[in-house]
C-alpha cells in the first residue's frame, strides 16, 4: 500500500513539476493553431475572470505530452464505436469526413437569394453564367461513412438548389460517377483534408465542360506530378488521430497547355500556378495559387476573348488547373476579403463569363454574401 | 476552479497537499482556509467576499448564541443567523437580478448546520475563526458538497491524522470520481446534448436522451462527491458518502436514502423531525414529506420544474407511505425496481427541461403519444457510438464493479496500474478540450 500511494503520488507530482519546467510551444504543428502562453495578470481581468481562463487554457495547451495525450483520447474514442471526433468522422480506410448534419436553413435562403439575384443580372447583361456546387467527401464517398452516420441528404440538396440558381451544374452526379466506376486506389478527395484532389477538380471540370457544350480532355492528355507525399491536413488537425497516413498532392496540367501570368496584387507577378514554398510548411494546400486572396488575376496565353469572373472558396484553387485553358483572363474574387462592388468590378473588367464555385458547406454557412 | 481542470490537478492541489503535509499541525487549517479562498476566487473573484461575508456572520452568531445561552437573546440570535443564510440564498439565488454565486446553496446550508447545533447544545462554540473558516470554505466539498454538516467533523477541525491508509484510500476515491465525472459523465453529457437539441425526435431518441442525461447527472455529481471524499481524507478528514448506487433502488423511498444522501439527511435533521417527522400520526408524517420535498425541489432552483419534481416525489413518497410500499413488498424484486427505474426516469424529464412544457413533450414522444417515428437511422449511428460507455455506465451505477474490483484487484500493482491508467486517460479526455461542464454547480 505503501509503495502504491508513493508510485501514485510521485508521478503525479513529477509529471506537475515536469509541466512546469517544460519550454513553452508557440505553435502547433497537428493542430494547426497558435497555442496559449503564459497570460499576464491586470486587475480587470482577475476581476472579470478571463485571467483565469487563459491560465486554464495555457495549462491544457502547454500540457506535457499533450499531442499523445489528444491522440489517445480519439483513438479510444474509436475503439468505443465512436463514428467522429473534433467535427470530422472516422471513416473506412482511414479517411477522415467533414461531417455536415445541419443545414443551417436561414443563412443558406439569404445566400441562395443574393447569389441568384446577381447571376441573373449578369445574365440579363448577356453574360455566360454558370455555378458549380461542390458535394462535402461524405457525399462522394458514402462507402467510407460509418454507418447510421446522420449526413444530411446532398443530393436531394442540390436537386432543390438546381431550382434556384442559373446556370446550376450538377457536379455531384460525375463525381459520385467517377467514385463508383473509377479504381480503387483514387483519391477525389484527401483522407486527412476536406479538400478535393486535383483528380476531384478534374471530375467537376468534365461536368463543367459538358454543360459549356464542350467535351474535356480525356485524363489520359494529363501529366501528374507529385507535389508532396506529406500532406496533412485540416481534418487530422480536427481529428487529433495521430496515427493516420499522410496524403499526397498532385499538380495535373497538360504538356502543350497555356501559361499563365498570375497577380495577386502584392506587386509582382508570377509564372506558376504552384508555390512549392508552402510545401515545406504546415498549411501544404496552399501550394495552389498560394492560399486565398481577396483578387487573384490570371492571364493565360489563349487567345479567344473570354474574360471570367470566378466567384469562389479555396475549392476552386485546385480547378485552375483546368480552367486555365478555356479563358484569356480569370478573375479570381474572395468574397471573405474582397471590398468592391462586384456589379462595377465585373462592368470595369468587360467579363464575358461568371462561374461561382462553392463547397455547399462553405456556401451555406458563409455570412459575406452581399453585392 | 473545477476538479477536473489541469489548474486544480497539476498547480492548486499538489501545492495545497505539499503545504499541508510540510507544515506544523495548528498551521493547517490556515493554510486550507487561505487554499480554499483562492481556490473559490479562482472561480468567483468577486463573489469570494459573500462567502467571508458568510463566514464571519456566522462565526459571531455562534458566539452570540452561545454567550447568551439561556435567554431570548440566544434565540433571537439562532434566528437571525437563519435569516441571513436564508436571504443571502433567497436573494441570489431566486431574485434572478445577479449571477448565482457557485455553491452558494451548499455552504449556507452548513453554515446553518453549525448555529443550529451550537444553540441545541450538540456541538461546542468554535471560538477560532481560522478553524471556523477552514470549516466553512474547505475546498474539497465547498461548491458541490456533500453538505458535511459542523457536528461531523468538529473533531477533526481541531484533531486529525494523515495516515498512510488515508492517503491510499483517498487516492482512490479521487482517481474513481475523476473517471466517473471525465471518462463517463462527461460523455453522456455530450449524448444528452445531441439528442435534445434534435430538430426531429423519435420514440428511440427520446429514451436515449433521457438515460443519458440520467447516467450524466449521477456520475457528474457522485464522480463530484467521490472527489470530495477522496480529497477530504488525503487532508485526514471524514466526509459523509453522499451516493449509494441509487439506481438500484427497489422503491422511491429507497431511491432517496440512496441519492444526494447528505442533503436529505440535512432536511431530516433540521425541517423533517422538528416538524414532528413520523411520530405524530400518519397526517402529519405526510405533510411533512410534503413540505420537505418541496423544499427539496427549489433548493435545486428558481425553475418551475424544479417545485414540479420536488411535488413529484412528495406525490409518489405520500402513496408510497399509505400503500404502494407493501404492494412493491409483495411484487417479484425486478417489477419493483422497473418501477423505480420508470418513475426516476420521469423526475429526470421534470428535471431536465426548465420549461414544463417541452419537459411534457419529451414525455409524451417516450410513449409514443405524437407522431413521430420508432426511430431515425441517425439514432442508430448515436446508440452505436455511445453503445459501449452506456453498457459500462449502466453497470458502473450498480455495485458490480466496486465488487469486481474488491475480488480482483487486491494486489497493490494492479491498483496502482488501474489509478495511472484512468488518471491518463482523463487527462487524455480533458486534454482534447471537450464537452466539461459540472451540472451541480448551477445549484
């Protein structure tokens, strides 16, 4: 008895002290996130509380161990039949889903509204106007849910949606298509991200295509390279499953396709659609078209006087790839950042073409929808 | 500050133990008093000058009460001690204008405790105000109980030892109830929320909701208490259990000699046997059940419902006492306990929803009453991703576990791989920052 109240107490001492002697971390790396120091005491926030608080969270975030420790807990999660941890489900073959269960009704009505009264503007100005709802990787991905997982119901979703906006393109149906008929071993989305792949993109430009009347490259005329084999994620972040594979990132372009000049706005212009800069860092997504700017303009090297305005989330970084080669000049605005009035934007540039390309979480939850 | 807050585990209590361990026995209490101060402004910055306010009233209507022993002055004294506790609760607590202080209904009720007893001679003046603080404040039981009454361990306030037997078995008490509140509870909690804040209900979900937030209420508050307890004993005092597995219970009368022990031993103490309890006819008794158990209901609140649950149970204990004791007698053991299980059931939904109306509601889907369906596949992913922990906490609530363990977990090595191996799965669980909250604390 002895022994076990001086094991008991020992380490728990230790392991206080031990706390205490440990560097503070300023970031960290699988959540993704800046972590809590040491907070400073004033009068007002011992009076009011909020010191209390940080020095609670700069306990748990500074905790000794603390990544394992945030591991374990989503692993015995697991192992208890828990279908999700942090937001994200634990799917089959270790992808990990953004979860949407609740269609936040109001804000999706408001931006449903807004978004169809610009399109049909834009179109009444006798502009080509399309938009590309993209489908959450649960949606795709059904297989991989576990199962009784209360995903709300996208299909039906974009039925409704098709309705509503002009130029809707059921992006969904060639995804889920190319899900279920494609092999195995493809990636539409990532495992540890809530993004699509390039591959993902390529199945939506195919959709986009056919309903411009065209037909898209076969994905044979693609080269792919591979950008990194370390790509972790957001949903690993959310997760906190340490033990899951890391994914891999591709570039896809054609040999003979067009260059392109990209401006971001900050001055200087670039050749590439990829800065491998970010692949040494931790937000590795950013690789394409380096994350998201309020305007991104690219001018490409075809020549057929298409201008367009793509109204867009960092979707959309990845569909570049494709896009570039059916406009002279793409327009790239992020309504979080973007300032203008997008009806003088659009009639300043002489756009031909509007695209608006949105993840329908994204879309229904985003609250900068005003023109 | 919380028990299960890596302030409280790694930086309050081994500095508080440490200090209390170093020091020389008549600084003891000092240094729980002064702990337990901090301990409380952590939480409540301002709030800290009601309970030395408290304190201090109190500690002089002891004295008063004792120096005027034999006059109406002694009495006039008594009565004015209950009239401040009662209206410091009254104000905070029902007049709705100010946040409730935490664990304000706890330590007047044993502030109370101690003038009580002083004028009925039961238990000697306390003429040091530090014992007296340390009483009054003492962090392990200050804000969520058990409510250890003066007389319980007045002995102890001036005369304890910390003996190695103490300290093993108060570890773990401590380590069970922070499995208890972390591991179970506060998953439960995390089920209860999901299935009330459902936009479309089922006959399944409502049961699954409803017996999650019956497993989530008894391992917040017993994992609580048994914190307490352990806590207490580490510094070599002897709190009063508080739970004793009340999901086992075999009637309503039984469930209350089972559940929140300490707070029905202070009704019966100080309301039930002054009004006569059960020695003055069968009338009497039942009026007396009747006013302690509405007393009962709103001490947990200023909410309707809560006067509802306690009417409730005055209701079942009143038919119990008249006949449905010796029917249940004569009953095979599991109807009686599906009966107790089913009225439990309905207090939690009385008790669950601050609004009557959705508390009916919840009601009528468990029978099926509306229309809505059997259940929903969303329900089946919920049951198989709580599946497990509710099997484990229904059979944690019953005794089977604490005799399993007796049998099989005599070798020291075992326990102490058993405490390490929950301690780090708690800080696991809190380390990731989910759902935390202590539902007795709003009381």
């Amino acid at each position: 008895m002895k022994q076990k109240v001086i094991v008991i107490c020992g380490a728990w001492f230790l392991f206080s002290f031990l706390n205490l002697l440990i560097p503070e971390r300023a970031f960290s790396e699988v959540e993704n996130r800046y972590l809590q120091q040491r907070p400073r005491a004033s009068k007002d926030e011992i009076l009011d509380g909020s010191y209390m608080e940080q020095f609670e969270t700069w306990m748990t975030d500074q905790l000794v161990f603390r990544d394992d420790f945030v591991s374990l807990k989503a692993s015995t999660d697991q192992l208890l039949g828990r279908g999700d941890s942090g937001g994200v489900y634990l799917g089959r073959d270790g992808y990990l889903l953004e979860m949407f269960t609740e269609l936040p009704e109001e804000q999706l009505q408001k931006n449903l509204d807004e978004a169809a009264s610009f399109l049909k503007r834009m179109e009444e100005q006798g502009r080509t106007v399309h938009f590309l709802m993209i489908p959450t990787g649960a949606c795709v991905m059904e297989e991989k849910l576990p199962a009784f997982a209360p995903e709300i119901n996208q299909t039906e979703l974009f039925a409704k949606l098709e309705q509503k906006l002009p130029g809707f393109v059921h992006v969904e149906k060639e995804l889920i298509q190319a899900q279920m008929q494609g092999p195995l071993e493809q990636q539409l989305y990532y495992r540890t991200d809530h993004h699509w792949t390039s591959l993902g993109a390529y199945y939506a430009y195919k959709a986009f295509c056919e309903a411009r009347g065209k037909i898209a490259p076969d994905l044979s005329e693609y080269e792919i390279e591979v950008l990194s084999t370390e790509f972790y994620g957001t949903s690993y972040s959310k997760a906190g499953l340490y033990t899951v594979k890391p994914d891999t990132m591709t570039a896809m372009y054609q040999k003979d396709g067009a260059s392109v000049q990209i401006d971001y706005g900050t001055g200087e212009v670039e050749n590439s659609l990829y800065d491998e800069s970010f692949l040494e860092k931790r937000d590795k997504y950013r690789v394409y078209l380096k994350g998201n700017y309020p305007l991104t303009k690219i001018t490409t090297s075809v020549q057929n006087g298409k201008r367009l305005l793509l109204v867009k989330d960092s979707y959309a970084n990845t569909f570049v790839q494709f896009l570039k080669e059916d406009y002279e000049e793409i327009f790239m605005v992020d309504l979080r950042y973007f300032r203008q009035s997008l009806d003088e934007y659009v009639e300043e540039q002489e756009i031909t073409d509007v695209l608006f390309l949105y993840q329908i979480k994204n879309f229904s939850e985003d609250r900068n929808f005003a023109f | 500050m919380v028990f299960s807050s890596f302030t409280f585990l790694f930086f309050f209590l081994p500095i508080i133990l440490v200090a209390c361990y170093v020091a020389p026995f008549r600084l003891r209490n000092g240094i729980i008093f002064l702990g337990s101060l901090f301990f409380y402004a952590w939480g409540e910055p301002v709030y800290v000058l009601i309970m030395l306010f408290s304190t201090v009233v109190d500690f002089a209507h002891g004295w008063l009460v004792e120096r005027y022993r034999g006059t109406v002055k002694s009495r006039v004294a008594l009565i004015s001690s209950i009239l401040v506790n009662l209206g410091l609760l009254g104000f905070f607590k029902y007049s709705g204008l100010v946040p409730l202080p935490i664990g304000i209904s706890f330590y007047t009720f044993q502030t109370m405790s101690y003038t009580i007893d002083v004028y009925r001679g039961k238990v000697p003046v306390q003429k040091n105000i530090i014992d007296f603080g340390a009483y009054v404040t003492m962090f392990p039981q200050l804000i969520a109980g058990p409510i250890v009454r003066y007389s319980q361990i007045q002995k102890e306030l001036t005369g304890r030892k910390i003996t190695i037997e103490k300290l093993n078995s108060g570890l773990d008490d401590f380590f069970i109830g922070l499995g208890k509140k972390v591991l179970l509870a506060n998953s439960f909690g995390e089920l209860w929320k999901i299935c009330a804040g459902q936009e479309q209900t089922s006959i399944l979900g409502a049961w699954l909701g409803i017996l999650a937030f019956a497993l989530q209420i008894y391992f917040d508050f017993s994992g609580y208490s048994d914190m307490a307890i352990g806590l207490g004993k580490m510094l070599g005092f002897t709190f009063p259990e508080n739970f004793h597995y009340p999901y086992i219970s075999k009637s309503i009368t039984e469930f209350w000699r089972r559940w929140h022990i300490t707070l029905g031993m202070w009704f019966r103490e100080y309301v039930y046997i002054p009004l006569g309890g059960s020695r003055r006819g069968k009338l009497v008794q039942l009026r007396n059940i009747l006013i302690v158990w509405l007393l009962t209901g709103i001490w947990h609140g200023a909410g309707w419902n809560f006067l509802i649950w306690g009417l409730y149970f005055a209701i079942l204990l009143m038919m119990e006492k008249m006949f449905l004791l010796r029917l249940l007698e004569k009953l095979p053991g599991f109807v009686a306990h599906l009966y107790s299980l089913l009225a439990i059931i309905v207090g939690w939904v009385i008790f669950a929803f601050d609004s009557l109306i959705q508390g009916v509601k919840w009601l009528q889907t468990m029978i099926g009453f509306t229309d809505v369906p059997l259940f929903r596949s969303a329900d089946l992913y919920y049951l198989k991703s709580y599946g497990i922990l509710l099997l484990i906490g229904i059979l944690a609530s019953t005794p089977l576990c604490k005799r399993l363990g007796d049998a099989y977990l005599r070798h020291p090595v075992l326990q102490t791989a058993g405490l390490i191996a929950i301690g780090v799965l708690c800080f696991a669980n809190l380390a990731a920052g989910t759902y935390n909250p202590f539902l007795y604390f709003r009381f």
